[in-house]
C-alpha cells in the first residue's frame, strides 16, 4: 500500500511539474498505464479522475493521460485529456450504469496514442454513451459502455 501512495504522489509531482516553466514552450508529460504497475493502476484511476465517494471495481485498467501547457494570446495555459478503458462484472456494471445519465452519441475521439484497448471508430456508433458526471471528477467528456463484453470507456478533456 505504501508503494500504491508513493507512486500516486510521484506522477502527481510530475504532473504538478509540468505546469511550472518557460512561458513560451509547450509542455506536456504523458501517463500511459503500460508504465504502471496493474496492481496501482485502480487506485490511480480511482484518486485522480473518479468522483469522490464513487467506487468502481476495475478490472484490468487501462489509461492514457496528458497534461500539457503552453502560452495563448500572452497567458498560461494548460489542457488535459484523458482516455480510459477497464471491464467490470456484470454486476458491478448494472450498479454502475444506474448512476449514469444517458446521452446522445457524442463525436468520435481517439486515444492520444494507437492503443489496443481503445474504441475503434468501427463499433463506436454500437456503444452506450452516457454523461460524465457524477461518476467522473473532470464532467467535460462521456462515459462509454460496450455491454457483450461489460467494457467501459472514459473520456474527457480540458
């Protein structure tokens, strides 16, 4: 567990860092969960971009997070995007669905980088999608569900 809490507090440190530096440069640091041992991989998922007091019992998660920042019109800014994908049981999904709100099919996005476990722009017409929030911390983005297999993919940005 204290090794979970070391590295959680390392990428935070490293995200954090990413933000300080020349104003000119554009910089972003990129978290992708092959790095990440499977076992924490949960627990990040979980204290960094699932809404507090949700639990959602992952299996195998993936992820690829970006945190990038640079100057526009003279100021500081920084983005995020985020990609994720874990499988739940059936059962732990239908509890999961019924904190969600449904929505309408949003545009396709893919991940930041060609990954396996991403939706593909084939079977994404055929997913579930669903609102952010409440299950998300960052809502700017979709929840979507592909039911035959109980995979469930996150997407936001900011």
């Amino acid at each position: 567990m204290k090794d979970k809490r070391a590295l959680i507090g390392m990428a935070g440190l490293v995200l954090l860092a990413a933000g300080c530096g020349r104003e000119a440069a554009v910089e972003a640091v990129y978290l992708d969960s092959a790095q990440i041992p499977i076992e924490i991989r949960s627990a990040y998922l979980a204290k960094a971009h699932i809404a507090e007091g949700v639990s959602v019992p992952m299996i195998d998660p993936q992820f690829l997070y970006t945190l990038a920042g640079g100057e526009e019109n003279g100021r500081r800014v920084i983005w995020e995007q985020l990609s994720a994908s874990f499988t739940l049981d059936a059962s732990a999904l239908a509890a999961f669905k019924s904190r969600l709100k449904p929505i309408p099919a949003p545009e396709y996005v893919p991940a930041q980088a060609p990954v396996q476990w991403w939706m593909t722009v084939e079977e994404f017409s055929a997913l579930e999608f669903y609102a952010a929030a409440p299950v998300m911390k960052n809502t700017n983005g979709f929840i979507a569900v592909r039911s035959s297999d109980n995979t469930v993919f996150m997407y936001a940005t900011k």
